[in-house]
C-alpha cells in the first residue's frame, strides 16, 4: 500500500544499510554515540526515524522516544518541554507501572502524584515543568533533558531520544523573544552527563543544521555521526511500484524521472495509480503527473515560493531556464540582480538549490522545479 504518511513497517523501502549501522549503534547499552540526519524535505528522514522507533521497541532495554518540533502549536520552549516531558513519560509508563497516561498524569493534583512510588525519583522535575512560567531556561532544559536519562538509570535501561526537525528549537520562543542557540548550547551541555541516553537528530535545512552540528563552531560538532539521507535509488522505486502495481517498465521509469527518487512524490503518485484498474502504462503515470502539479503543486509548493524574497525568486526563474552558474544566472536575470552568487548561497542554505559540482546550481527538488516551470510559464 501506498501511503502520505511517513513510511514504517511493510510501507518502508530501502535505508537497509543506514538503518542497520543505526540500530547496532543504538543498541548498544555502553554507548551514548547518536546520529544527526539531514536531507531535502520529503526525501525520507522522518520515516527513517520512525521505522528505527520501531524497531528498537522490540530490542530489551531500549526505550526510543519520537518527538518533532513541527508537532508543536505555539512553538515556545515551554511547549516543546512540556511535550517532550509528555513523550518521555509515556514511553516509561509500562515500566514504571503508571496506569495513567502522562498528560492525563499532568492533569492530575500534584498531590496524587507524590503518592505513585516510581514517581518519586522525577517528582520535582515534573513540578517545575508544569509550574514553569519562563523565568529561568536553563533549569527547564536541565531537568527536561535530565528526565530521560533519571528514568533510564532507574530502569535500568537505554533511552534514545529522536527529535526530528531540531534545528528549528533556535526559533523557539521564550516570552516573546526567539530562544536562539544557546538552548541548543544548553542541551549540549547536559548532554555531556548522560550515561544511559543518546541522541538522534534530523534537520532539512543545511544552513540551521550546520548552526546546531554540522560546523566546528556548533555545539554538537563531533558529538553526533552524520548522515545525510538521499533520494532512492531508482531500483527501489522501481520495488516500491511493482510490489503494490500491476506496472510496465517504462511508466516505472516514468515516475523515477518526475520524482527524482523523492519518497514522497513516488508514494502519492503511487497513490494515484492505485485508483485505476489494470496494467499501468507510461501515459496513465503522465496523467497521474498532471493532476498531482494541478491539484497538489499549489498546496504544497506556495507557502513555501511566497515567503522568498524578490531576488530569491528571480534567481529561480533564472535556473528553470537553464542557468547554472551565477554568470549564467546573471544573464536570464537581465542586469536585475547586482549578486546572484550571494543569493544562490542564500537559497542553497535553505536546501532549495543545490551545487552540482564547483560553480554550477540546480534546484534540489524535481519537482518543484516542474512546479515553477509552470508558474514562470517555460515550456
């Protein structure tokens, strides 16, 4: 089956190698050695994430922890603490013996909570998370990222914290201001005492994930393995299409072309296809192409177009008409733009463009480059 969700399970294709050297490592009860994932969006990184949760749920002794920052409402520190205070609780719920869920726990007198037992060892931890009005966000992340390591060591076991998107904790707010790097300067810092958690990160934005691990100025550099999640490979496509199609060869390189490898992309048009009854030929995957730029292009393609600036957006136009270096960018531009190397660094930090080889930039994903094709109106 075909799905808009992340992959897990008999939906997952492919990531055997990434996944395997992640989950020895992982499972390894005397190290603490996380990963940090980076990739273009819809390329795979939180599937990858979510199917490692699930695997190491069946391993003894391992407690693995999801949580995304783009789960949060009001994106401030306090949220995302109180969530992920929440996700902690619920996955050592079963092994603490607490018939209660955690927020339901949260929304109990604190007075009922002194009375469970295996509580005790986190109580004032919890108190502080709840009662937290913004004074003071050192101690919030201390006793927030302090929580899953106590439970461990309690348990007896290893927990593994994945926080998908987390370069993004730099903008969130602390009364009304952006908290910036120095949670992330804090987080590490706490992280230097765990003995029993490890960290597991993923990002889609080269530039905040250079900020947070990737730089030798970024707190986390050398502190997490890095790897950097691809598109597949077109024989997994290929896999994907035919286990769930009745399929000609050509209509599955047909979709490898539109979507680049891009899991996403090869998921919903896959979704698409399912609809039709018999063999699937190259002209129904056009088709299928057709309505998803039509119908889903807009959807998921112009939030993202509005919010760049004028430069940004003329450099694009400049690449779908086939320049790739700034000269050539320069001259589609037409004399509009003073620096339009300048403005391909600032789109490629945001994961938007990319650099083929020294000098030359293409836009990262295929498809909203047939996208922009059309709002440029180039054939």
């Amino acid at each position: 089956m075909f799905t808009l969700k992340a992959a897990e399970g008999e939906n997952f294709v492919n990531r055997e190698e990434l996944l395997k050297e992640m989950m020895d490592e992982l499972s390894n009860l005397n190290s603490t050695d996380g990963y940090a994932l980076y990739g273009i969006r819809r390329v795979g990184k939180t599937s990858i994430l979510k199917e490692l949760k699930r695997r190491l749920e069946k391993k003894k002794r391992i407690v693995p922890i999801y949580t995304s920052l783009w789960d949060l409402v009001e994106f401030s520190v306090e949220e995302f603490c109180r969530k992920l205070s929440e996700e902690v609780l619920d996955s050592y719920r079963k092994l603490l013996g607490i018939k209660f869920r955690a927020v339901e726990l949260f929304k109990a007198p604190l007075s009922l909570m002194r009375k469970i037992s295996s509580l005790k060892i986190v109580y004032e931890d919890i108190e502080f998370i709840l009662s937290f009005k913004g004074e003071d966000l050192s101690t919030l992340i201390e006793r927030t990222f302090m929580l899953p390591e106590k439970l461990a060591s309690a348990t007896e076991t290893k927990c593994i914290l994945m926080i998908d998107e987390f370069p993004d904790i730099v903008n969130l707010e602390l009364k009304g201001e952006k908290a910036g790097i120095r949670i992330v300067k804090k987080i590490r810092t706490v992280a230097e005492k765990w003995r029993r958690t490890a960290l597991c990160i993923s990002g889609s934005i080269r530039s905040t994930l250079d900020l947070v691990a990737l730089s030798p100025a970024s707190p986390f550099y050398r502190q997490l393995i890095i790897k950097q999640v691809k598109p597949l490979e077109k024989k997994y496509v290929v896999e994907l299409l035919k286990k769930n199609l009745d399929i000609e060869d050509e209509a599955c390189d047909e979709v490898y072309r539109f979507s680049g490898g891009i899991p996403f992309y090869v998921q919903f048009i896959g979704k698409i296809l399912s609809r039709k009854k018999g063999r699937i030929r190259i002209k129904d995957v056009k088709l299928a192409e057709e309505e998803f730029l039509n119908e889903e292009g807009n959807i998921l393609f112009i939030g993202d177009f509005e919010r760049l600036s004028r430069g940004e957006k003329l450099v694009l136009k400049a690449l779908v008409q086939g320049g790739e270096t700034p000269a050539e960018v320069r001259k589609n531009i037409g004399g509009k733009l003073s620096n339009p190397s300048m403005v391909l660094k600032m789109l490629e930090d945001k994961g938007i463009v990319e650099r083929k080889e020294r000098g030359r930039y293409r836009i990262a994903d295929p498809v909203f480059k047939l996208w922009l094709k059309r709002r440029f109106s180039i054939a």
